[in-house]
C-alpha cells in the first residue's frame, strides 16, 4: 500500500480550478489503487511550522555541530515532523494557483520549511549537491488566470511552473509530471470551463499510470 500526499494550496475550496482538477485525478487515481491511501495538507487551513528565530537558530547551530537549547531543540522538532510527512510519502501531487506570477505564499513557507540540508538534500566539497528525496514521483496540477505557453513572452512570467519543478529536482524528484490548466480568468468563464474539462481529463488519464 502506497501513501500519496496531496499538498492543497489554495484557498478558494470547491472555487478552485488547481482542487477541481487534483480532485478528478485523485478519484481516478483511488480507482487505480484502491489499496492506496491520500493523505491531505491544506495550507490554508493546516498549520505549517514559522521559520522564526529560534527555529533559524537551531537549524545553524545543527550546520555548526553547536548544543541546540531546549526551546531551540523543540521549535526544530516541529520543523522534523513537517518533513518526516513530506519524506513518508510514496507519491506527491502539489495542486496551486499562480500568484503574481509565482506561488501562493503558503505553499512558499511550506517549501521554506522542509528543503533543509541533512534532510531534503545534502552538499559535499566534492560531489555538489544531492537531492535525498528519491525514488517517487510528483504531480503537478497548476492552474492560471493567464496564458504562459512555452516559447512566447508571457512564459517569461511564468515562475510557478520553472520553480517547482526546479526545487523537486533539486531534493531528489526525477519524475516530475505537470497539467496546467490555463486561462481561467482572461477569456471568460465558459472558456475557464472548457479549459479545466481538459485539464480533467488529462488528470483522469495520467492518474491511472501514475
């Protein structure tokens, strides 16, 4: 039995096309696998771990091999536990929007918080950087109000997409699939329709092989 986390990032419920479409391939998927299990992460309903000072400090002084404090020690096991969930999966989907061209800024604390060195990835002098997040694959499911298609200026915008999949491959992801469902705002409401239909049903397809 495989556990597949579902990290939700956004806010809008049943309004939002990135849920709609994760929710088509989640059904699909459970179809496929019925031994399975999803577990959810709301970002705006869940709590995420702050990055404050005491949690920066015991991060350091872990770089340093320094004596974490009690309250330093306990702040960064909430940081732990936070990764421990993302680590335990066997499957990732991530469902967002875009943002001012970019993420929501949940799921960016979120990222903040379980990219650590020692954890996610490790570093060397001599082999750079290695990805410690391995041997699963990751869904993208991204939804747009525009249109970012590669190859033309708008894509230049476009730093939802390119960062994701960027810092999975940087912990360790390989096999990175994403669905994009765009526009969902500058052509109207019955274009945004038609275009998560498809998105749908791309979802519904790729699900059964993923």
């Amino acid at each position: 039995m495989a556990t597949l986390l579902h990290i939700q990032a956004s806010p809008r419920g049943e309004e939002s096309f990135s849920l709609r479409t994760a929710e088509a391939f989640l059904e699909s998927y459970l179809e496929s696998n019925p031994g399975d299990r999803v577990k959810t992460l709301d970002l705006f309903a869940d709590t995420i771990p702050e990055f404050g000072l005491e949690v920066a400090r015991g991060k350091y002084k872990i770089l340093h091999g320094l004596e974490q404090t009690q309250e330093e020690k306990q702040a960064w096991q909430v940081v732990e536990e936070a990764i421990a969930q993302f680590t335990g999966a066997d499957k990732l989907l991530i469902s967002a929007p875009m943002w001012n061209f970019h993420l929501p800024y949940r799921l960016k604390q979120y990222i903040d918080v379980i990219v650590q060195p020692g954890y996610t990835f490790s570093y060397s002098p001599e082999e750079g950087y290695t990805g410690l997040t391995t041997g699963r694959p990751a869904m993208l499911i991204l939804a747009r109000g525009g249109e970012y298609p590669a190859g033309t200026d708008a894509s230049a915008l476009d730093f939802q997409q390119p960062y994701l999949e960027c810092i999975l491959g940087f912990i360790g992801f390989t096999d990175i699939r994403t669905i994009v469902v765009e526009p969902t705002l500058q052509s109207g409401p019955e274009m945004a329709e038609q275009k998560l239909a498809e998105a749908a049903a791309k979802a519904r397809g790729a699900a059964k092989s993923f």
